[in-house]
C-alpha cells in the first residue's frame, strides 16, 4: 500500500499507468472515490485496489475502470449504459464525462447504497436501476456507449442491438474469473472487435443473456491480471 489519502494521489497512480484522457483525469479528481466506499474501508478509497461492497464482491480496480471508460472515447455529449454500477464510483465518472447515463445494477442494497452515494455528491444525471442487466435497458436505447463490468464469453445480443452505429462497446469477455477485456465498436452489420484492453478477472454476468442468477449479482467486480509469462 501507498498511503493514498486524496483524489490527486489515485490521479497520480492512474497517469502512472498509462491513463492519458485529460478529461477523465479530471473527473477521477473531482469525484472523491472516498464518498463511494464502505466507511470501514475509507482508509482504501485512492489506493489502486478492489474495495469490498458485500455478496462476496468488490468495487473494479481504479485503474481498471478508467482503462475501461478511456476506450470508450467519451468527448461529453454521449449517452451511456453501464451495466453492474457497484456503489456508484464508475456511474459518477461517466456522469462527469457524458450527457447522461443509464446505470443497471442487479442488487437492490448495493444499488439502493450507489444511489444515495450519488445523490451526495450531487450527480443527477444517472437513471440508476436495479434489474437484469444482460438485457439492457431498451426503452432508453439508442446508446452512444456501454461499458459491462461483469465477464460472459460474448457480448449479450440486446446490448449490441441498443447501440448506435459507430458507438463503442467494452466488456470483459470471457466465463468470468480470467478474462480479456476487449472494446468493440458498433457497425452496421454488428459489433467489431477494436482491440483488448488488459487481462482481469470479473464476476460472471447473471441475468436472462448471461449466466443463470446464483444469488449473487453481476455488480461492479474487476481487478486487472499481471501479463501471462
């Protein structure tokens, strides 16, 4: 561990890994990751680390969900669909960095918690909803971007139908446990793989498109994985 007390210190790791997106940098500064944790794990919010939100999950890697939203390409005017939002720290960046989001979490409690989280630090622009992720949320739909922080070994067909053309798409693919992140870009025959991101390790995606529910959730779970030598 570092000792990270503030925003500029996790600012400070995520420049030190590559993260380049000016705008981005800036939103991680202004979100105090502090208000989006267990207060019995304040002492983790700006070290690069998963942090435990409960259901046997954690919260996605600091650098790993920025690695995730910087592919999306994001320039301030998208409409975005995060599917597993976790205690809202990912949802407040794309809040930041986009027109709006549609954030759909998959338990009550954790979604319940994200959204007085986010309610504190004055994000409005986030239509947070507690259901079935794998499906999407077609009623919003068309989706400039989406961002999936749950593994299954394809992209679900509902959330590649509810893209525009030319809009980007990133998720772990994989059964969940090892994983390639991957961004693919929506044409008008289909998705096309742009390139991986990282390896990392996610919980599986549960939900009708996805893994069968297990009782546990497709909240937000991920933690970047070394090279393979």
């Amino acid at each position: 561990m570092t000792g990270a007390r503030s925003p500029e210190d996790l600012v400070r790791t995520l420049r030190a890994v590559g993260i380049r997106d000016e705008r981005l940098l800036r939103a991680v500064r202004d979100t105090p990751r502090s208000g989006f944790v267990p207060a019995e794990h304040a002492a983790l919010a700006y070290e690069d680390v998963p942090v435990p939100i409960g259901h046997g999950q954690v919260t996605t890697q600091p650098s790993l969900s920025a690695m995730m939203i910087e592919a999306l390409g994001l320039r301030g005017g998208e409409h975005v669909l995060e599917i597993g939002g976790g205690l809202g720290f990912q949802t407040a960046l794309l809040a930041r960095l986009a027109a709006d989001a549609v954030s759909v979490e998959l338990l009550s409690d954790v979604a319940a918690q994200a959204r007085r989280n986010l309610a504190l630090q004055g994000v409005r622009n986030v239509d947070l909803r507690v259901g079935d992720g794998s499906g999407g949320a077609p009623d919003r739909a068309p989706y400039d971007a989406v961002i999936v922080s749950a593994a299954f070994p394809e992209v679900p067909p509902p959330l590649a139908a509810q893209m525009r053309i030319g809009g980007r798409l990133v998720q772990p693919i994989g059964p969940g446990g090892r994983e390639e992140v991957v961004c693919f870009r929506r044409t008008e025959s289909g998705l096309a793989r742009v390139r991986v991101l990282t390896a990392a390790r996610f919980v599986p995606l549960r939900g009708r498109y996805g893994y069968p529910s297990s009782g546990q959730g497709d909240g937000s779970t991920g933690v970047a994985m070394p090279p393979r030598r």
